[in-house]
C-alpha cells in the first residue's frame, strides 16, 4: 500500500504538505487514524480490518457498514437551506424506520468509547470511511476534522428503494451533488456488502444469499470497480438491479446508474479512475457539515511527534519527573537506520543551562506501531528535571547509524512544555464504582496567587442513543499544602452516570493548562506527597529569609564598597614625584560573609540563599 501522501497526491493537487506543527487539535485523532496496530496502537480499525471481519455476526462486513453509516446520517443535509450534514445525528434517528438493521447501531456503538473532548462521534463517524474504504484495499479518502455533533435527531429524507429517479435527483440535489455525483457515490457506496434478508426480505434472490447477505457484486469484500464492470457486462447479480427488486420497483441501483444513460459508470469502468473518483466524491460526502462547522485541513502523521509526554512533581518537589515517547515515522526512514534519538530541552527562562543536570535524554526504540500505510517507531523518555531550572520546550534529533543527523525542532518552534502546572496522577485517585474522583495539581508559587480549576469531563448514559453524552463540569480547586516551588491544588467531585473510567481532566491556573488527562489510569487510593508542608510555614520562612538577604547584602556591600589601595614610592632616579595611583584587588570568591558560606555558583537550594548573580550561600 502506498502512503497517505501520495495517495493524496494522486486526487488532491497542491503544494507538498509540511510535518504538522505540534500540538495541534487534531492530535487525539490522529492517533485514533494512525495507530492501528502492534505498539501503543489505538485498535480503531479492529472490527473492519481485514475488510472480510464479520465481528458484528455471519453476513455481516462490518466495513461496509461503516461506509453506510456516514451516508445515512450525512444524507438528510439540506444545501438550499443550510441545515444537517454529517452531525451523528443518525444517533438519535435509528428507529425512524429510514435507517433499518442493526449495522448504524453497532458502529455507533463501538465508536462510543472514542468520543472524547478532542474528538467528536462525526469526526469519527467521517474517519470510519476513510478506515471502512483503506481495508477493503480502497483509496485513503482524506480526513478534516471539526465537526460537531448534533444533540437530537434531524428531519428526515434518507433516500428510499422505493423512491423515482426524479426523487433521487431531488434528494442528492439537497445534499449538494450533481446528477454525476449521485452515481458515483452510489457506485462507490455499493461496491462493499449487500443487502440483508432481515431489512429487505422482499428483495432477495432464488440464489446467491449467504448467511442472510446477497452482495452487490462478486468481490463484497473487495473495494474495486466491480459493481461497475459487472452492471455493464450485463452479468450483475446486484439485488437492487436485478431479481425481486425489479419488479417491485425497488431497484434502485439501476434507477440511479441508468439516470444519464449509464455515461458516469462508463467512465468508472477503468480500475485506477474508479478509485480516483470515489476518494473524491467519498470525501465530499463526509465534509457535508451543518453551517458553523470549520473543518481542518486532512490530517497528516507526524513525522517527529511527542506522545503521551507528562511532567510529574516529585522527590520533595525538588525534580520533575518527564515521561512519555517520542514517535518516529519509519514509513520511508528504515527503523534499522536510527541509532537512537536525542530530546535537547532548554529550562524554564528558555536557557539552555539545566542546574546540576545535563540539559539532554537519549533513547532508543522501544516498540513499532503500524497503520495501513504507515509505521511508527518509539522511543520511550523517562528522565528527572530540576525543579529550580524547570523546562519549557525541546528539539528532537535522530542519530543515525551512518553517522548523520537529522534535527526536528517543531517547524522552527520548538516542541512547548512548561510547568507552571502540572497533573498529579500519583496524588489523585478515582473510585469506579461511587464514581468519586480527587484531582491534584502542583501550580508554580509565582501562579498560585490565581488559584487554579479544573474541567472534568465525563459520560452519562442517553435513553434515546447508544451513545453516551459527553458533558463537563468546572470545578474550583483549593489551596492545599506547598512543597519546593510549587504548591498542591486539590478538590473532590462525584461523576455522575457510572462511566467514571472514561473522563477526562484539565487543570488550569490562568492561562497555563495540563490538559487531556484521562482519569483510567488513576488508582482508587489517593497518595500521598512525601515533603509537603503548610503553606504558611513556607511564607514565613521566605519572609525571613528575605530580611536576611537584605543583610547580607548590606555586610557585602559594606566590605567590598572600598578597596584596598597601595601607593608606589617615587623613584630616586626622579626630581618630580608622581602622582599616587590605586589600583583594585583581583576578583575573588569570599569564603564566607555574615555568617554564610559559599556552597555554589548556580541555584537556590534549601536553607540558601541566591544573591550577586548566581552565588549560593549557605548558612553555617
């Protein structure tokens, strides 16, 4: 299979596409598209992957499926009016007698746990298309994210069997297409599965049904232009063209294909236009959206991408502990290429000096992920960063066999990550079963004035869909103990709907977040941070280690305000004596003054204090 890219290339023109900028919006779904398979995969293709899967039950390709269910529910938009589109609307609309079988119900089903706040069920109702079309050996039709979902059902208008020709341009007109374009998009709708004894039993065939499925061409398992080839051979044995159907006026199919004189089909007889055609037309069908939806442009991975990166609080506050991977796009970079990885970060003042500690983590591949096209190399990072000089953003270098290298810096960016407030999974705990949640955040004491919140993001059951509603819920948190640099945040809140396992968090402390944080990784005991002490005891210490700053520097100031002098005699040789000069003393470390001794040349550590430049005195 050939990479996205140059599928892309191969229906869409426009310039070469750059690695996306991280973060980006689209990054919750571009896992979800990407990783599919082997290390860290997303599984989001399991039930359609191969295109033969029969998960859902015999007869049933769970593939074609998916490619209905993004019709039905794009196709009662109306253009003339500006109203519907892809919106998962289809939701709500399962028993309105439009939508029959139990395929719309089972995708939306196994899509659920996915809805997340960076992802929305039409977003991922569109990309089922594009995973439904790219296992059966199809075209990658592009994905554009954006969408929003509807919360109750829309008008109806999904086209009927039954319905005319007239009625069918009608219909597609509303949605936005051409005469030509309902063909194809029935054409490439069609080529996957067949119709269902148990939706249509009046349209089934003598012969040819198995397990309840009579498939519209010879290949239903197979994304190709057979469902063409065989109509215009006259050898179809596609129920809605041919059997019952034409005798009851349900063949639609043959209505629809025959509408221009069988022109359209014709030229999607060659393989290669076939495909061509369907990755264009497929993808106006899902970027049908409701006004006010701005779509993305088609996610793209990742050639260099941070994943799952998070900063913890710990060892009394002192360090930041950074974990993670970075991801490697091995599709057209050999993985035996790569020696290892480099992550260069500068501190938290963007210099590139990191206290006591070395300013860069190496590591080497620890899995490989896989999507249909492309595959992932990652490299795990765990590392401590001090607390005092902290981190704000990071470059990536691959080091490779041969010697070379290989910088990636974010589009000139640099890779952001600061920490002025952090998550703190260690200290906050979940209990599934009453649903009551402890969220815990360390908020840098320069920020803590502001206080911080959090939004919790969690599910509740819906009576009228399969799927859960996505709700939040913003909470305040409140001032706890402190511990170095940093001072904890907490509050408890009751998840309402049995879901708890499937939220999410974001802390926030001004303008600064530690967003996305799924809470199915907490345990059901809160622990405890080793070194917190009240807040107020910190206060007063840093009061009065103020005052003695402020004498100290006065006994520096009073011992180096006057220099020694020494004066030169005049010479003997000379009758005029010269004019006495003083010249100052070298500069000098002093060993101790007032009651401290010099302990360093860098940061302030504890019972120190940091003064003339980067100078650390210790009390004796």
């Amino acid at each position: 299979m050939r990479s996205l890219s140059a599928l892309l290339a191969l229906g869409l023109a426009g310039s070469a596409l750059a690695d996306p900028t991280w973060p980006s919006d689209v990054d919750e779904l571009e896992e979800i598209m990407y990783q599919l398979t082997s290390f860290r995969a997303r599984k989001f293709a399991d039930t359609v992957s191969p295109c033969s899967s029969e998960a859902s039950g015999p007869g049933r390709h769970n593939a074609a499926e998916w490619l209905r269910t993004a019709f039905h529910d794009m196709s009662t938009a109306n253009s003339f009016f500006h109203l519907g589109g892809l919106d998962a609307s289809l939701q709500y609309e399962l028993e309105n007698g439009e939508n029959t079988g139990p395929g719309h119900k089972t995708t939306l089903q196994f899509m659920s746990p996915y809805v997340s706040p960076r992802c929305s069920l039409s977003d991922l109702v569109a990309m089922g298309v594009y995973m439904s079309v790219r296992s059966c050996g199809g075209p990658a039709v592009p994905i554009r994210a954006g969408r929003k979902d509807a919360t109750q059902k829309g008008p109806a208008g999904v086209p009927q069997p039954q319905n005319s020709v007239f009625t069918f341009k009608q219909q597609f007109q509303r949605m936005g297409f051409t005469n030509e374009e309902m063909i194809q998009v029935t054409a490439c709708g069609h080529t996957l599965g067949g119709v269902h004894k148990d939706e249509f039993p009046e349209l089934m065939p003598a012969a040819g049904v198995k397990n309840g499925e009579a498939p519209s061409d010879e290949t239903p398992t197979v994304f190709d232009n057979k469902v063409v080839t065989e109509y215009l051979a006259g050898k179809t044995q596609n129920p809605l063209v041919v059997g019952p159907s034409a005798k009851i006026n349900k063949n639609s199919d043959s209505k629809v294909f025959d509408s221009d004189g069988n022109k359209t089909l014709q030229a999607m007889a060659d393989a290669e236009q076939f495909n061509a055609v369907c990755q264009k037309v497929l993808q106006k069908m899902i970027d049908v959206v409701p006004p006010g939806v701005t779509l993305t442009d088609p996610i793209e991975p990742y050639m260099v991408k941070p994943v799952n990166l998070q900063l913890t609080l710990v060892n009394g506050g002192r360090e930041l502990a950074l974990s993670g991977y970075i991801r490697v796009r091995t599709t057209e970079l050999a993985r035996e290429s790569i020696k290892n990885i480099t992550l260069t970060y500068k501190g938290r003042s963007g210099s590139s000096q990191c206290a006591s500690s070395s300013c860069t983590v190496t590591s080497t591949i620890q899995g490989v992920g896989r999507g249909f096209d492309d595959s992932f190399a990652f490299f795990p990072i765990s590392t401590r960063i001090p607390a005092s000089s902290g981190i704000s953003s990071f470059i990536v270098t691959i080091n490779k066999a041969d010697g070379t290298r290989e910088t990636h810096d974010n589009n000139g960016e640099a890779y952001p990550l600061h920490d002025d407030v952090v998550f703190q999974a260690p200290q906050s705990c979940v209990r599934g079963s009453s649903g009551s949640l402890t969220v815990v955040a360390a908020v840098r004491n320069e920020a803590a004035a502001q206080g911080a919140k959090a939004n919790v993001w969690y599910r509740v059951p819906q009576t009228n869909s399969p799927v859960p509603q996505l709700k939040k819920t913003t909470i305040d948190l409140v001032k706890g103990q402190c511990v170095g640099q940093y001072t904890l945040f907490s509050a408890d809140y009751k998840i309402e709907g049995g879901l708890a396992y499937q939220s999410y968090v974001d802390v926030m402390a001004g303008d600064k977040s530690d967003a996305f944080k799924s809470v199915a990784g907490l345990g059901g005991t809160c622990g405890v941070f080793e070194g917190a002490v009240s807040c107020q005891d910190v206060e007063r210490q840093l009061s009065r280690r103020g005052v003695e700053a402020k004498v100290f520097e006065r006994q520096v100031n009073a011992t180096t305000s006057t220099a020694p002098v020494t004066t030169a005699p005049p010479p003997t040789t000379s009758t005029t004596a010269p004019v006495p000069t003083a010249t100052r003393a070298p500069p000098s470390h002093r060993p101790a003054v007032g009651g401290y001794k010099l302990v360093s040349c860098w940061t302030e550590g504890n019972n120190c204090i940091c003064l003339l430049g980067h100078r650390v005195w210790a009390r004796v």
